[in-house]
C-alpha cells in the first residue's frame, strides 16, 4: 500500500476523530504525523510540504479551498489530492474500529485518476421564452439587459399590448424541437408577428406553419408538455413551474450565466465495432436505445449513434451494453475498477473483515454521508462509501466484480435524479443474484436504497443481517467488459459453495448459447453472415456451421436472420472448456454442380432452394431453368446463353450508308 510518490497529511479535526497513527502508518509504509488543526495552527506543516513540490494528498476535504489557495499564492506546483476520511470514517459511531477503512480510503486517494475529457459548446445567449401570457414577455424583459430574448406565446388571449416593444415577440406553437444546449431548433406552426396597431389587445398577422429558428437556449413557461425526454437532464433547456415564481426567478438567474464557452464532460465512449444494434436491416440488440432516458440514442445504420451534448452522463447505455461497445468514461472504466481493487484490497490489508460497498453518486450522495456523520451515528466502520457520477452507470461487470474483490454486500444508494431511469440498473442487479443464488451464495446481497431521510439510511445501514463472508481475489482488472465479467465470475464459480458447471441466467443476459433445430437448417450461414461478434463459424472449405460460447451475447441477430426459423437462445453462463471452444453444430457434404461437377454450396441449401422455387412462375414446368440452379455461378452462366433468349426480337437490321444507295440506284437503272 506504500506510495513513496506522495506524501501524506492526516489530522484529526481538533481531536474530534480517535485516528491510530501507528496503524495508519504501517498500512501506509511510512510514518505518519497526525495533525490537530492542519488548517489553522498547523498550516505551516502543509506550508512546507508544499514547498518543497511534494505530492500531497490532505485528508480533509471541508478546507479544500483553503489549501488550493494556499498553493496558488505560494505558486507552488503542487499536486493535490483530497480525501474526506471524516464524515466517511472519523465521525461514526463506530470510529474507533475504522482504521483499515480510513486506511482504505487513502489508499483509493492515492490513485492517479486519468481527467475526463470534454466537448465544448458555445452559446451566444440567444434566448427563447416560451409562454402563455404577460409573464412570459416579462421574463424575457429581466434577460434582455444581458441576453438576446425572444418571446413566443402559445396562448394569447385577451393580452394587452406592450406600450414599448423592447423584446422580440411573437405568436406560435413549437410543433418539435430538437438539438442541445447551444444550438437549439425549433419549428413553430401558427407563427405570426403582432400587429403594431393592436390596441386594446394584442392582434396578430396571418400565421405560418412549419417555421423554423435557431436558440441557444431555452425557458420554457408555457405550462404545456415538455420538448425533451427528461427535460430536467437537458443543458440549457429549462422548465419551471410557471406557477412557482421562486422557480421562474431560480431559471431566470441561472440562465443569466449562461453565455459564452462551456465544458461539457464526455460521459460515454463508443465503439461501433463493437455494436450489435443490427445487421442488413435486421434488428438485434436494442438494450442501449430502450433505456436511454434522454433519447441522445439513435439508431445509425447497422450501429447506433450516441450524440454527446445531449447525452446527460446517466450510463444506462453502458450499464447494459453487452459487448462493451458503450463504456463510460467520466472517468474511464478501468480506472473505477482499480479504484474499486484498491479501496477492497487496502481494507483486507490492514485487517478490514467483511467489507460492505455503499456505491453512491457524488451529488446527493456525498451530502447524505455527510449528515449521517454530522447529525446521526455516521458510517458503520466496515461500509465503504465508493463514490461515481452516477450509480445507473452500474453493470453486472462491476457487480461481479466487486464481490470477486471480496465485497460481502452492496449497497447501491440512489437518489431522485434517478427517478424512472433504473430499471437497466434493476435488470443488471437481478442477473447477478441470479448468479450469487445459482452459485449458492444466497440472495438479498444486493440492495437499492431511496430513502430520503439520512437516520433512516443509517438504520438500514447498521441493521444489516449477517450473510457469509465472500472470497476475495485479487487478479488485475483488466481487459473488456465480457473479459472483467468472465475473470471475476470463474474466480466466483472456483470458491463457490454450490458450484456448477452450467449457470442458468434470466432472460436478456449478455451469455449464453443457440440453439440450432439442424434437421431444419440448411446450411444458408445467414446467421453467420449476421453475426456481430463472431460468435456463429462456418468453413470456406465445406458446408459446416461452429459456435463459440464464450462470444455469444444473445443479441438475436442470428434468430431474427435465419429464414428457416430453426434457432433459439438459451441464457446461461458456461464454465467448462466447451465454451471456450468451438463446437460444431452442422456439417455435410457439399452439392457438386451437375454441369461440372464443381461443389459450390451446401446439399440442403439448394435443395430447399429448389423446392421452394419449384412452382414460381420463372420455374415452374421449365426443368432446365430449375436445373440451372443445380450449377456453379460459371456454368448457369455458359447455360443461360446457350438458350434462345424469349425475348430476343428480329435481328437488327445493318445501317445503311450512303454507298448502298448508290449502288442501289445504279441496279434500278
């Protein structure tokens, strides 16, 4: 657990926490000086450390800004790493047998966490304020000193009209609107500019339909249904309950800043080649389109298309995608799994027993430990809060993987952003039970936890019953998505208490095998050619159709290809060597060309070929015409203009020149 590359600064909050400097600095590798007021009387320490350009990681997170700014002022080019080990440890009922988790937690903080990367997107302030009556126009009068407002009436009715027209204002309802944060579009039917001599109330020109315009922004006040799937999650588009004048004034004050360049993370990282949306215009996977909440999601020709400023960083997509074409990147994937190999690994290190992970998301979840540990009894000493943007950014690879790591539960902490977007989260969460229970591990180690009131989080936290203890592993984790799952799931399977050799999955796992009806199939191998992930083999040599379990996804490409109907999918998990393997489904002898005797298909393709052919109006009563598909693609060439063409006309007659004329006219006389 040594990190001889940074130096660490721990303090005990004036005494408010029992911290064990021995303890902490053998599981650290160094000795530690605990601090009482790093931040006041103690500053020099911190100082001096910054000085000589030390990596730092503080542990303290409440004076974050104070030791930023000390830096800064000291132009220092210092490093700094914070850590909360006292809301999360310190503060707790149980603080004094927290060591291996304090430990465990400055461990995780000494990880170099690469930056998410980001977008930028611009907006020129260009604002459009959407409404039903006079409060709409004065909205946009508050926005008309910074912004360019414009004012669109859905309703207007009975309006008196303004006596000095200092805003853009207009008439019309948005029949669609579509495009993000800065480059907003909009089409307006029934649009219509007010007429100048309106007197008493507002009259307007003859209407438009279908007229369009561009907007950085969006207030939306008309009291009517959204434009957005899941407005609240849609930058620069906001809907406050025109009811709610607090509310108006919150958007209005927010939208004041909203001019100018802005960074925008990238949440999701996409592989198209790794996508199995569908092939040749038939669909197969739809896991990513059918749990996006803000539509951001769209198909693309035979992959899908993720626009990334519309994207809200939920991770649902990422959550379910099977092959891992979908990754989350706020940060990158692999650095939550070494976090997640740390924070467990660091804890049995220093002599942590039965860890229970509390995933949460770094908004409400950081304030809820905060007030169990200000307020309540704090953390249990063996729960280990584990922060990540968002928790339906969850899969069954990081499920497994953490209890392959040794977590005895996991505790999956949400919060209201969630509301309506869990069910890819619920989906995932019973696939792994589904593996814990059929391994004998039990179920119930796995729950959600919504409530609102942090006491009675605490509650749920501290009355937790008592299951067996999971065995760790501690492999790297490394790899793709299926190869995390696969690592994590056969160190699982090899300590199981009820091992078995096949594990029967729910429906819509990402494993499993086909199920080929052969004495119906006819070797077409248009499930191969449908194929994503290479899962379905054939042989250019012989008509022969192989499956590889272990690349199987279950995405029902092959099913919904197969013309004859004859393949299922059966979801499991297989952890012999046959999985790994290819196993032969089909073969025969090939059809040799009656002409040449050249094979050139597969005996049952061609025969159901015939037979289906037989009495099409091309082939029906003309044998040479179905004998021509018993032929290799050369000779029904060779034979097809072997025969009079029906229907080839006279033979063209010869142009005649000049010459023939002249010779014609000499024959006459």
């Amino acid at each position: 657990m040594a990190q001889k590359s940074k130096k660490l600064l721990v303090c005990n909050c004036e005494g408010t926490m029992p911290l064990d400097a021995k303890a902490l600095a053998k599981a650290w590798g160094e000795d530690i000086h605990i601090h009482r007021q790093l931040c006041r009387a103690e500053i020099a320490n911190f100082e001096n450390a910054a000085a000589k350009g030390d990596r730092l990681i503080v542990c303290c997170t409440q004076e974050a800004p104070l030791f930023s700014e000390t830096v800064d002022e000291g132009q220092h080019g210092t490093d700094l790493t914070f850590t909360n080990i006292r809301e999360r440890a310190g503060w707790s009922a149980e603080a004094k047998g927290a060591t291996a988790k304090i430990a465990a937690l400055i461990a995780e903080a000494a990880l170099d966490i690469p930056e998410t990367r980001t977008s930028t997107l611009v907006s020129e302030g260009r604002v459009l304020v959407y409404g039903r009556d006079e409060s709409a126009i004065a909205a946009a009068k508050q926005l008309s000193s910074r912004l360019d407002a414009t004012v669109l009436l859905a309703r207007a009715d009975d309006m008196l009209p303004p006596s000095v027209t200092d805003v853009a204002l207009f008439k019309g309802v948005i029949r669609d609107a579509r495009g993000h944060f800065g480059a907003y579009q909009v089409t307006v039917d029934g649009w219509a500019p007010p007429r100048p001599s309106s007197r008493s109330s507002l009259e307007f020109d003859i209407s438009k339909d279908g007229v369009e315009f561009s907007y950085d922004i969006i207030l939306d006040i008309s009291g009517r249904e959204p434009l957005f799937p899941a407005p609240e999650k849609r930058d620069g588009y906001f809907r406050p309950d025109p009811g709610n004048p607090a509310a108006v004034q919150k958007a209005l004050f927010e939208i004041t800043d909203q001019i100018g360049e802005f960074e925008k993370p990238i949440y999701v990282n996409f592989d198209a080649n790794l996508c199995a949306h569908s092939r040749s215009g038939v669909t197969g996977c739809t896991r990513c389109l059918d749990n996006c909440p803000t539509s951001a999601i769209s198909p693309n020709g035979d992959v899908v298309a993720i626009d990334q400023y519309i994207c809200a960083g939920c991770g649902n997509c990422a959550s379910v995608c099977p092959t891992g074409a979908a990754s989350y990147a706020a940060p990158p994937g692999e650095a939550v799994f070494q976090r997640l190999r740390t924070l467990l690994g660091a804890y049995r290190d220093a002599g942590g027993k039965r860890p229970v992970l509390l995933v949460h998301d770094v908004h409400r979840g950081d304030e809820m430990i905060n007030m169990m540990g200000r307020f309540g009894r704090g953390l249990p000493a063996r729960v280990l809060p584990f922060a990540i943007n968002e928790v339906t950014q969850i899969g069954f690879d990081f499920l497994s993987t953490a209890f392959a790591f040794g977590a005895e539960r996991l505790l999956l902490l949400t919060s209201p952003r969630n509301s309506g977007e869990i069910d890819g989260l619920k989906q995932q969460i019973g696939l792994m039970e589904a593996a814990l229970t059929g391994l004998g591990y039990g179920s119930g180690r796995i729950d959600l936890i919504d409530a609102e009131d942090p006491e009675a989080v605490s509650d749920q936290l501290y009355g937790l019953a008592a299951v067996s203890p999971m065995p760790a592993a501690d492999f790297l984790p490394m790899g793709g998505k299926r190869t995390l799952i696969t690592l994590a799931l056969r160190h699982l399977h090899d300590n199981a208490p009820e091992a078995k050799d096949v594990l029967a999955l729910p429906q819509g796992a990402p494993f499993g095998t086909v199920n080929v009806e052969t004495e119906g199939c006819t070797l077409c191998l248009a499930c191969v050619g449908a194929c994503p992930t290479g899962a379905l083999i054939d042989n250019p040599d012989t008509p022969m159709l192989r499956f590889s379990e272990q690349a199987c996804i279950q995405c029902g490409l092959c099913r919904n290809t197969c013309p004859e109907s004859v393949i299922s999918l059966e979801a499991r998990f297989n952890f012999t060597e046959a999985a790994r393997t290819e196993v032969l489904i089909k073969e025969e002898e090939p059809f040799e060309c009656v002409s040449c005797g050249k094979p050139f298909g597969g005996k049952s393709s061609i025969e159901k070929t015939i037979e289906r052919l037989a009495n099409h109006s091309m082939f029906a009563g003309d044998e040479k015409a179905l004998n021509r598909l018993r032929m290799c693609s050369d000779c029904r060439v060779i034979d097809q203009f072997n025969v009079a063409a029906p229907m080839a006309s006279k033979p063209r007659p010869l142009p005649r020149t000049t010459e023939d004329y002249l010779a014609e006219r000499d024959e006459n006389k």
